[in-house]
C-alpha cells in the first residue's frame, strides 16, 4: 500500500463530500519523509505531523507488544488522520469521507497488511468507560452515514451479539482497535484517543497462508511479557463477538454492547 495513489476517480466517486467532510477530511501519508494530505495534495499541519511522530515513537518502543503495528507503521503500510473530538460532527464526517479513500486505495491489494489509524483530540477521559461509550457513538455515527450509501459487508453479521459481528464501512468489514491515555492495557495507552481501523480481508489471507496462529502467538507471548496479562476479552473471529475487543476494556460477562444497526 506505500506506494498506492488515490486517483482522481477514486476521489470523484467519494460519496462523503458535503462542505464539512471536505473542511475536515485529513487523509495523510508518509511520502519522501514527508506527511502529505492525499485528497487535496496539501501538505499536512504541524499539529497532525506532531501527533503522527508521537505514535510513531509510542509503536517503536522496544517493548510495544504489537508486532503487526510495528510492522505496518515501519514499511509505510498504513494511512493517518487527526480529526477533531472523538464522536463530534466535524471528526465523524471528515473521517467518513477518509476512511472511504482508504478502503478504494487498499481494494486492489487487499491482503497486504494495512490500517488507518485516526487520532482525536483529547477530551480527558477519568476512566475507561468514558472512552469506550464515545468509541461507540463514533461508530454508530459513521454506521449512520455508511448505510445511506453501503450496504453492511458480506460474511460478517451487523447484529454486535453475533460471534461474525464487524463493523462495516464502504462494504468492508473492520476490527477496530482503541487506544486512548486511561487504557489498562499497556499496548492501547496512547497520549490521544485513537482508532485503528484494520480490515478483515488481511487476516483471512494470514489464516490461508498458514501464519495466523504462529503470528498470533508471538504477539500474545509479548503482551504477557509486557502486561503481565492478556486482555480476558480475546477470541478468535466466529468464537465470539469482536465487539468485546474494540475499547479495550474488560467489558463484564453480561455487557451489551451499544451499537445500532
């Protein structure tokens, strides 16, 4: 994905392009060591830069448990964005219209490994729950805007009590990881609050070429190294709904997770 283009079809054919989505959009990318706006061509502000050298430098820790993030973010294998407060008008319909460019740049190579990572202003979060209940309103807020274009993604349930559930967005399904600076998991404990939006397709390609488990173990081996514990939450996809996963909280037995269809 590094070196993949959004053309101008691409960004013609973008259906979230009212006066705000355009206004807020920021779809960025590392090209020659520098971060550029990909829609637009305009070069990225300094506060985006700012945030974007601060996860770099928060994934290059030596002890940071994720290898599939290290990976993606040392090969270029990823887009960013920084938007405004998490589950606002002006973050949800610039992130709408960002994570569509991400979703028609990445469907011509869609098993490579690739994330769009979105960063928010920090509204200080006292504790997990607060972070957890606006990650869902976010959601359901790019759900309602989705769903007036998409349909919901094929071989995965809308229904979040579904052990298939994922969240679908410009027809493909996403495992969404959030870090935000309250997390209990060292792995999610970043300065802002951030979403990670990692599409399905990669990891069925990882189970067909016989790596997942190999690839999922090193990184549980780490976490434990790290933390000291895996997050209870953990399934594979089709145990369990992947919605327990997304906040990152250890979200209770009887948890009902709050997101629309």
């Amino acid at each position: 994905m590094k070196e993949s283009l959004v053309s101008r079809e691409q960004i013609a054919l973008n259906p979230f392009r009212s006066a705000q989505a355009l206004r807020y959009s920021n779809y960025c990318a590392r090209k020659e060591r520098r971060l550029v706006r990909l829609l637009d061509g305009r070069p990225a502000s300094a506060r985006t830069r700012f945030v974007h050298e601060a996860l770099h430098a928060f994934i290059d820790e030596p002890g940071y448990s994720c290898l599939g993030a290290k990976s993606i973010l040392n090969r270029g294998g990823y887009r960013f964005g920084s938007y405004h407060a998490l589950a606002s008008p002006e973050a949800t319909t610039g992130l709408a219209r960002d994570l569509c460019a991400f979703v028609a740049e990445m469907q011509p190579q869609s098993g490579t490994f690739c994330s769009f990572i979105a960063v928010f202003d920090d509204l200080g979060y006292c504790e997990e729950s607060g972070f957890e209940a606006a990650l869902w309103r976010q959601l359901n807020a790019l759900h309602e805007l989705d769903r007036k274009v998409f349909p919901y993604a094929e071989g995965v349930s809308s229904d979040p009590e579904s052990p298939r559930f994922a969240f679908s967005f410009a027809r493909t399904p996403m495992f969404v990881v959030g870090l935000h600076p309250k997390s209990s998991r060292k792995a999610r404990r970043f300065a802002w609050p951030a979403l990670v939006f990692n599409p399905h397709p990669q990891f069925n390609a990882l189970r067909e070429g016989g790596q997942y488990d190999r690839f999922k173990a090193v990184i549980r081996e780490r976490e434990l190294s790290s933390q000291g514990s895996l997050n209870p939450n953990l399934a594979d996809f089709g145990a369990r709904s992947e919605a327990r996963q997304y906040a990152g909280r250890a979200v209770e037995e009887r948890w009902k997770c709050p997101f629309h269809r």
